[in-house]
C-alpha cells in the first residue's frame, strides 16, 4: 500500500473517513488474496489420496442438497475423479491414486482403500449403506470444534485438507461431468489409459540390475504395451485380443489392424507379466492374466453392447474362461491353437521343478532352475527365457479352463493346426469334446507352425473374421 502524502492528515485516512474507506477495503482484498495464495501455497504439498478425492465428490453432492447416491455412482465418479488428478501436473498423488493396481478395483466394487473409507465413514454415522445406495447423513452438515472433527466428521477434515487446491477442484468438477454427462467412448479410453500406465509401471519396476543379463540375451524387438484401434465408424461386435503365453499385444497387432480396417473396434490386451521382462512374468499368477481379460473386456464394454473375444494359444483358454464367467455383453469366442496338452514333455516335470523351488526359497538357498530357455517361432516378440513358475501357471490354466468348458454359453470357434510344434493338435479335439454349448465348430489348418493367425496361415484370419461378422452363425461342426 502507498504511504499517506505528507500533507494529507493521518486522521483522514482512517476507515471511517471518505478516503479511509476505499483504502480499508483495499487492504481488506489484499488481505485476502495474500492468505488464499499463502493457503494454496501451504497446501501444494499435500500428497494428494483417495480418500481426499471420495471426500470431495461427496461434500460437492452434499453441498448440491442430494441425500443419497447409487454405490455404482460414487464409485465411478471417484474413479473418473482419480483420472483427471492423474492429469494435474501440480498435484502430488499418493500411490491410492497414481497406480492402477491400487485404484482400478473401484468399478468393480474391489477396492480395499475405497472399502476401508466407506467404512470409516459408517463408523462415524456420516452415511448408512441401503441395499446399493448410500444415503448420506445429517451429521455431514454439522460443525464440530477442533478438538472433535477429526473423530466426528473424517469426510469434513479430507475435504478440508485439499479445498484450497484448484487442480482438485478441476479433477473433482471433470469427475463428476463424466458420470452425470457421460461419453462412452471416452470412457473406454479412460480405463484403456490405465492398461498404458500397468504397462509403464511393470516395464520400469523390472528394469532392475538382476534382469539385466537375461535382458541382454533377449530378442524381443517389438514393443509391449497394449493397444486401442478405434475406426472413425465402429461397427460390432467390438473385438478383444488376447495375445498368447511368453508373448505381448504385439503379437497379434496385425490382425487387429485388419479387423479395425474393417470397422471393428479393437483392443489388444497385454497379459500381467508379459510384454517387459521374463522377471515380471516370474512374479504373476493365471489369475492375473485373467484379470487383465476382463479389465480389456470391460473396457470395451463401456461403448459396445457386442464384445467378441479372440484369443491364441493361451489367450484362447482365458477367452474361454472369460465366457465361462457369462458376463453379459460377450458375444463369441474364438480360441487359436489353444492348449490341452503341450508337445514338450519336459512340462510334465515342471510341478516337480516348481515344487523344488518354493521349497529352495523357503530355506533361503539359490533356485534349482528360476528359467527354461526356449525357442519360439518370433523371438522378437515371445521371452526366450521362460520363468519355471510362469510353466507351472500355464498348467494350472490349463486345468481351470478344462473344468470350466461346460459352463461356456455362447458361440465357440477353435482352430487348430495339424501339426502345431508346440501344441497337441489333440488339444482342438479334447476342447471341442468339453463344450457343451451347441453353437461350436472345430476347423483344421493344414500347418507345421504354431502361429497360424499371426502368419495367417490357411487362411486363419479368414475363418476368423467370417466368425466375428456371421450374424446368426451356422457352425460346421468338425472339419
């Protein structure tokens, strides 16, 4: 503020002068600009965490007069308000908010973080769970003293903490759009993000000293990471690719470029542990490969009521235990030479190997054998080396699926090739005779290479493509 003019009387620019007036007001602005600029200030270091961002998309609820909300509602609008904070480069995000794994669980109502907020809330009386509704309660509106808010109103003290920061705000406001205006197309690119940034994550955690030496005698040239191919006029079904064992989405991106040339929207999926390191795939189960299908399928189904799953080798057998599931929206499966039984005999071996090998690390002494060093067909995109626990994975997916043949529902075309090097051509036959949907067919490739729709030997892409577009499918049996 400028000083008085020296001729000026101090008296006359006391506030309750003329002059005194306009300058107190002044003062009074300046006051408050430089405490909200300190505030924010102060504030830019708060690590930014779910439990912030749920806060802040209830008190908006609130503060809009709603006394209750769809569970499904609230979880989704946290989630879109975790994505558009992963977009504010002047936030700090907490892992809750920053990695997939942590987060992604939400639409499915699997969220530990979420669960536990949700509970912390209950406890405290500030909303009551009524069949899949939330209604909120009286007690959000109340004002508490210092010395009890924090026991009282948790939700009040999160919001609190992160109201002065406009980047949550922005994150909170596009959070909330998505779901009352929502674009289904720009929902599956938002979940398709998170499948970018899994792969981003696993590719930097094990780019460690320890997988330098296998990394080195790697020949994997092609990139990993999945794939979105959304034409400018999609027609259904929609198409999941599921790419196979040791491989990456890379593996069949060539198919998925020509189904999208024909109007198909496409989604490659990456499989967890595939597409970075053999020391990635060492660390990850059956269980999380299939969790990477249905996270894909789910994707697709955020704009496509028709979603067909196409898998090879042993993405074949996660499509088909996808449909086991009967999720609503899959159309078809269709599963490449998929494996029952395996060419290599050293598999049966490999529960023996494993075995030795959680006993070893029990003990605290090296591994009897960490890798399998093997020959694949595209060494550019498959590991060469090939963990003995991934093997031992890849069995136990093999029994699940078997078990679960007779629960699939919907159409089924598996194609094999009659002198696969890799998989029993047994194997189309044994699944064949385990389905019990009556829409299935069995089509014989004359070939001596395992990656029939990659190379699209004998016209694999062909049959397949025809499947996918066949309105009221007449399947052909055996053949």
């Amino acid at each position: 503020l400028a000083a008085p003019l020296p001729e000026t009387p101090a008296d006359f620019l006391r506030p309750g002068t003329r002059l005194g007036r306009p300058w107190a007001r002044r003062r009074r602005r300046l006051a408050l600009r430089l405490r909200d600029r300190y505030m924010e200030a102060m504030y830019q270091a708060v690590t930014v965490n779910l439990c912030h961002l749920a806060s802040r998309v209830i008190a908006r609820w609130v503060e809009e007069g709603r006394a209750e909300v769809e569970g499904q509602t609230l979880r989704r609008a946290v989630y879109r308000a975790v994505k558009a904070a992963q977009a504010e480069p002047a936030l700090h995000l907490h892992e809750s908010v920053d990695h997939p794994d942590e987060y992604a669980g939400l639409l499915a109502g699997r969220c530990e973080g979420f669960e536990e907020f949700i509970a912390t809330a209950e406890a405290a009386e500030l909303l009551r769970a009524e069949g899949d509704r939330f209604r909120f309660s009286d007690k959000l509106w109340e004002e508490f003293g210092l010395d009890e808010i924090r026991l009282e109103n948790p939700v009040a003290v999160y919001a609190n903490e992160v109201a002065p920061l406009p980047g949550l705000r922005r994150a909170v406001d596009r959070g909330l759009a998505a779901v009352e205006r929502p674009d289904p197309l720009d929902w599956v690119r938002t979940r398709f993000d998170d499948e970018v940034r899994l792969y981003r994550y696993d590719l930097e955690a094990f780019g460690r000293p320890e997988s330098e030496e296998i990394a080195r005698t790697e020949g994997v040239k092609e990139p990993g990471e999945p794939y979105l191919l959304v034409p400018d006029r999609p027609r259904p079904p929609a198409v999941l690719l599921i790419h196979g064992f040791t491989a990456s989405p890379a593996e069949l991106r060539p198919f998925g470029e020509r189904l999208a040339a024909q109007g198909h929207p496409v989604l490659g999926v990456r499989l967890r542990g595939h597409g970075t390191s053999p020391w990635d795939l060492r660390e990850r189960s059956w269980e999380e490969w299939l969790a990477s299908v249905r996270r894909g399928f789910e994707a697709l189904r955020e704009a496509w009521d028709r979603v067909a799953a196409v898998g090879f080798s042993a993405g074949g057998l996660l499509a088909l235990l996808l449909a086991a599931d009967r999720p609503e929206g899959l159309d078809r499966v269709a599963a490449v030479a998929s494996p029952v039984r395996v060419r290599d005999r050293g598999m049966r071996l490999v529960p023996l190997v494993h075995g030795a090998n959680v006993v070893a690390h029990t003990l605290g002494v090296p591994d009897l054998m960490r890798f399998h060093r093997s020959s694949p067909e595209h060494p550019d995109i498959n590991y060469i080396h090939v963990p003995v626990r991934a093997l031992f994975e890849l069995g136990r997916l093999i029994d699940e699926a078997r078990s679960r043949l007779p629960d699939v529902d919907v159409p089924v075309l598996l194609i094999q090739g009659t002198e696969d090097p890799t998989v029993d051509p047994e194997s189309g036959e044994l699944l064949y005779q385990g389905l019990r949907v009556r829409d299935k067919a069995l089509v014989l490739i004359p070939s001596e290479r395992h990656g029939i729709l990659r190379e699209n030997i004998g016209g694999t892409q062909d049959r397949v493509l025809e499947f996918l577009e066949a309105g009221d499918w007449a399947p052909a049996g055996k053949g």
